[in-house]
C-alpha cells in the first residue's frame, strides 16, 4: 500500500509544476505586458503578438488571467495534497 501510494504522488509532482511554470509565465507576460503597453506605449512578448493578430488590447489581461487561475488550480491542488485529500 505505501508503495502505491509513493507512485502516485510520484507521477502528479511533473503535472503539478508544469502548472506552476505555465502559470507564472501566462501571468507575468501577460499582466506585464499590459502594464508596460499602458504605460510606455510598447509591445513586446505576448502583446506584440496579440496586436499583430488585431486582439483588442484586453487581450493580455485574459492571458494574465488565464496564468492567475493555473497558479490558483495549482495551489488549491497542492492544499489538497498537504491535507491528505
């Protein structure tokens, strides 16, 4: 019974930090990039690219968005996981 229960925390640990690595990454592009077109009127990264497909400028908030609710399904998982659920 240990045995099992060690490979199954074994094969979520890959699954769970790809979520916190797309999450960040969707989120700081995504947020940064609308702060700094608001700001400086540039766009780079993910703003470049959603202006150059003609996405209205919300655009990049989705993307922040998008990154903040990985981050949010990665904590409530690993919370889960620490509770023994």
């Amino acid at each position: 019974m240990r045995k099992r229960q060690q490979l199954n925390t074994s094969e979520t640990k890959p699954g769970q930090g790809l979520l916190w690595l797309f999450g960040a990454i969707l989120s700081i592009q995504g947020f940064g990039s609308a702060i700094t077109e608001a700001g400086w009127n540039t766009s780079f990264g993910v703003a470049g690219l959603l202006r150059a497909a003609d996405v209205p400028e919300w655009g990049t908030l989705l993307v922040g968005c998008a990154g903040a609710a990985l981050l949010a399904t990665a904590a409530r998982r690993r919370y889960a996981k620490g509770r023994g659920a």
